[in-house]
C-alpha cells in the first residue's frame, strides 16, 4: 500500500467509524497483511494512525521482535498501541517469535478455528485439528447494514456487539489497493473504495445478494439467510 492510499484509508476509516467512535467505541485502527511489519514504510504508517487519533492494533507473526532497535521504536514506552503476535507451528514454521514483557503485547500460539479462505482448504483444517467457521466473515456487517439501512449505523451495531462480548471486531478490511471488501479477506466481495461515499458503500453491501466464495452461506438457516439478502 502507498503512503497517498494509506492516507485515504485513514480518512475513509475516520468517517465510517465516527458513529462507533461517538457511541463509546475506542477508535482503533486494525494493521494486518500478509505481514504488516514488513511494509518498508511501516513505521511511517504507524505514526500516521497515532497522527490521525487512533489506536493501531497490528496482527504480527512477531518475527521483527529480534531487532532491537525497531523493537525498541515500536513499543516506545507511552506510546498507545496492541500487538497481537501469532504463530502457530502449523502455519508459521521456524522458530518461535522472541519474548517481550510488554502488556501491550499478547501471544497466540494455537488457533482455534480459521475461514476456509486464505489458508487452504476445510480438509486441510480439519487435518491440523482447526474448526471451519459457521458462517462467512461478512455476515455480521452486511446483516447490520440490511437492518439499520446504513454503513456508519451497520458498524456502529457491530461495534458496540463487540464491546459486549459478541461478534464483530474484524469486519469491514480495505485491500492494499485500496478497495473495501466485506469481510476479513481480501476473497471477500468489493463493496466500493476508499474514494467512495459513505451511501455508495452502502448500496454495495445492499446489493451484494449470494456471494459464498468462501462456502459458508451453505450453512446459514433461512432467517439468516433473509438477514442478508439471499
């Protein structure tokens, strides 16, 4: 991702987030990938998400914690920030990521359960013991947006669902070409840009209908179904 569409990113967040941010919800900003730390300007794009007010939480398999010095930079005593390193031997071989003693950085060293999208398929999974999702990562915005009418609002749900312990922290992503898709991946359905409107985004999830490229709505019951559109 370019610096000019990360900015955009930025902006774009800002606006479909305002509803959440207003209605309590803390105003963080997810860096995942592939790998986010390997960004040759990710330092850079760490100090944006700070300079605009938010909260970065970035997904690291951990493997920069053996260099000090952006060690050091990243977890900058006062800086406000989560780390969540993953790695499962399963998916990420090698050696174990180093250890830090920070509270702002947890460990998850076995996954429980993964969309079967991006990582291979459900046999696969069931092989290494993981659970295959009930339903698609979209569901929970794309069913927010039909019953409110609206992005900002359909977040807000989701948001707020979070804060109570429920579903609904991850979705929606923006690609790092800039476009924002419905779910956690980037197979996900493109529902618009970050140039696009807040009511164009919208009518994407609106008229999404039947997408299951990643199988799941194969699993939903009808009123779920009907929660989405299908």
């Amino acid at each position: 991702m370019t610096i000019k569409t990360f900015a955009k990113v930025l902006a774009f967040t800002a606006a479909a987030e305002q509803l959440s941010w207003s209605m309590g919800y803390p105003r963080l900003l997810l860096m995942s990938g592939g790998e986010c730390t390997d960004h040759p300007e990710f330092l850079t794009l760490l100090g944006m998400v700070e300079q605009a007010g938010m909260v970065p939480m970035i997904l690291t398999h951990g493997g920069w914690l053996t260099d000090k010095a952006m060690t050091s930079e990243v977890l900058r005593p006062g800086r406000k920030l989560l780390v969540q390193v993953t790695h499962d031997p399963r998916f990420y071989p090698g050696a174990p990521p180093a250890r830090v003693d920070d509270p702002r950085v947890c460990y998850i060293e076995q996954l429980s359960a993964l969309l079967p999208i991006g990582r291979g398929k459900r046999e696969t999974q069931a092989k290494k013991g993981l659970r295959t999702l009930s339903a698609p990562g979209s569901f929970n915005l794309r069913s927010a947006v039909r019953a409110t009418g609206s992005f900002e609002a359909g977040l807000a749900m989701i948001r707020m669902r979070a804060v109570a312990g429920k579903a609904g922290h991850c979705t929606p992503s923006i690609s790092h070409t800039g476009e924002v898709v419905v779910g956690e991946s980037r197979a996900c359905m493109r529902v618009g840009t970050v140039d696009s409107t807040m009511q164009e985004i919208t009518d994407g999830i609106l008229r999404m209908g039947s997408c299951n490229r990643c199988g799941l709505e194969d699993n939903l019951n009808s009123a779920q179904r009907a929660a989405v559109g299908i």
